[in-house]
C-alpha cells in the first residue's frame, strides 16, 4: 500500500528542489512548499504527513535552534534534515533537537522514498552508516573487551591515580601529597606505567589516557544514538 502525504522543501538549489518535488510527486507526496531558506517557511501544512525537508548548510552551532524554531512553529510536522556526508556531531544535533531523520544525500532513489514512507508511520532513520560506526567503534579492536579483559591497562588502583594526576599535569612531589605516599614511590610506579602503557613519558602517558577516554564517549554517544532512534522505531529497517 502507497503512502500519501505532503512535503515542504528547504533548499537553497532551485535545481535541487526541483528535483526533490518530482520524485516525491511520483511517490504519492503533495508539494506545500519549496523555498530556499528556513526564514521563508511561512504557510506550510501542519499536520502528522506533513514531512519538512531542510538541506542543512548553515554552522553546527545554528542548527539546535533552526530545528527548535521549526518545530514549535509547525509542531505535528515532521522534520528530516540532509546532510552531505556522515557527521556524528551533526546526528547527535540532528535528533536529540528533535528531528525525525537525518538523511545523506548520496542515497538512491528508492531507499530515500521508502525512508519518506517509514517518517509517514513515525518512524525516525538515520544513515546506515550510524550502525557500522556503532559496530566499528565498538567491535574493531575490540577497546571494550580488551578494558574488559586488561582494564585501565592493567594499572594498579594507586597507579590510576597517579595517572589521572599525570594526565592533569601534577609533578611527582605534588602527586606524592596529595597520595600520602614517598616521592621515590611515586617515582617507581610512573615508571611502571610507562611500561604498562608501553610509552616512554609522562606526555604520551597523559595522551593515551585522553584518548582512550575520547574513544569511549564516542562509542558511548553511537551506541545511545542508536538504542535511541530504535526505542523510537521498533524495527532496524528504519536504518537501511
């Protein structure tokens, strides 16, 4: 069964949006409107078909308040944002403003109707590219499972302590203070992290430990986007 509804387009290419409105009036939507800037949405319908599709080409830090401002403006709309290429800051942005998809433009033409089809039953889609992200930043070499198996590098209690004070710039006499313990102990357990971490100074020591933080927020931050948009989908289609 063919789903109907209607579609407003924001896009700054007149050719583009052209485009955009044929394959969509192929594919059962009826065009509100086309215009080529967020500001000129004035009359468009507002109900629960009622799909907005922005071409997003402003800064990152514009687009939480664009995605804001449409949706109290046209609150039973559902608003789908494309993008140029996969930006997981940009998702991020995308859907926890409120956004029912985030689409890459480089996607074929029967894959982008039936994503059209999925917002019609209030479904959300993302890239499919948010999964083998998840999957990657999860699986390939496995920074998980090795945590798992070797935590923290297999670093002692008081060895992650004086890391987490190496890696905020401490000295050895400051670090032996604030421990209760010699600067000689100190000493030999910065070397053992050295050894441990297989580095050679307290810099490279001080950036493993960040970017080893850094990879596990972002495998984090993939992982809720994603338990999050199929909480609200129910089904993986949604990310095909």
């Amino acid at each position: 069964m063919e789903l109907s509804g209607s579609a407003s387009l924001v896009m700054s290419n007149a050719l583009t949006r052209e485009g955009l409105s044929r394959i969509l009036s192929d594919n059962g939507f009826c065009i509100a409107q086309s215009v080529s800037d967020i500001e000129e949405i004035t009359d468009c319908e507002d109900h629960d078909r009622h799909i907005i599709i922005v071409d997003y080409s402003y800064c990152e830090e514009k687009i939480d308040g664009d995605i804001q401002n449409i949706l109290s403006r046209f609150p039973r709309s559902k608003l789908v944002i494309l993008g140029d290429d996969f930006d997981i800051k940009m998702l991020s942005h995308v859907f926890f403003a409120g956004a029912h998809g985030y689409i890459i433009k480089n996607i074929a033409y029967q894959a982008f109707i039936a994503k059209m089809h999925l917002i019609l039953m209030n479904e959300k889609v993302a890239p499919s590219n948010l999964i083998d992200a998840v999957i990657d930043a999860s699986f390939t070499g496995n920074p998980l499972e090795e945590e798992a198996s070797n935590p923290n590098h297999g670093l002692s209690e008081r060895e992650q302590d004086i890391l987490q004070r190496l890696v905020m710039g401490q000295p050895n006499k400051l670090i032996s203070r604030e421990l209760g313990v010699s600067e000689a102990t100190v000493k030999v357990s910065v070397q053992s992290i050295f050894r441990k971490m297989s580095v050679k100074n307290r810099t490279q020591a001080a950036i493993m430990a960040k970017d080893y933080k850094t990879l596990r927020k972002a495998v984090y931050v993939l992982t809720l986007i994603a338990v999050f948009l199929s909480d609200s989908a129910d089904i993986f289609p949604a990310f095909a």
